[in-house]
C-alpha cells in the first residue's frame, strides 16, 4: 500500500485480472478497464490469480521520482522513501 504527493496514476489492464485497493474499498479490473489514482490515494495492485496481468501505467504530474512514494506496508521489505 502506497502513495504519491506529486503524482497520479492511470492503470489499464491489457492482460489478466487485476486486483485493485483504492483508500479501503477493493475491487476487480478485467482487461480493457481501467482506474485513476489521484494524488495522496492509498493504492495497492495485485495479482490474485495463476494468470500473468500486464497493466500500462501512466504517471501524470510535476514530479517522478522515487522518492515521491510513500509505502504504508510492503511485503517486499522496501523502506519508505518519504
């Protein structure tokens, strides 16, 4: 779960079944759909089935940097950059 100060984030699913946590609500994307994540949303993608998802994300804003990404859990063990 994550977040950016300075940037949006458009996903599109090209492939597969996406997993999707805006804030607390959570839901499902098929292929073809899509979700914007306006800046300083909560967000989380997953992959929950055996399937391989392929999403294009498109960054919209002022600034990319990694340090931009503020993570509130990470199973990866990745500190908070922020």
């Amino acid at each position: 779960m994550q977040s950016h100060n300075k940037r949006s984030e458009h996903w599109v699913v090209i492939s597969g079944v996406a997993s999707v946590t805006k804030n607390n609500k959570e839901f499902i994307l098929k292929k073809n759909e899509s979700t914007f994540i306006p800046v300083k949303i909560k967000h989380r993608l997953a992959n929950k089935s055996r399937i391989p998802l392929i999403i294009i994300e498109v960054q919209t804003g002022q600034y990319f940097g990694e340090d931009d990404i503020k993570r509130f859990d990470d199973i990866y063990g990745r500190n908070n950059n922020s």
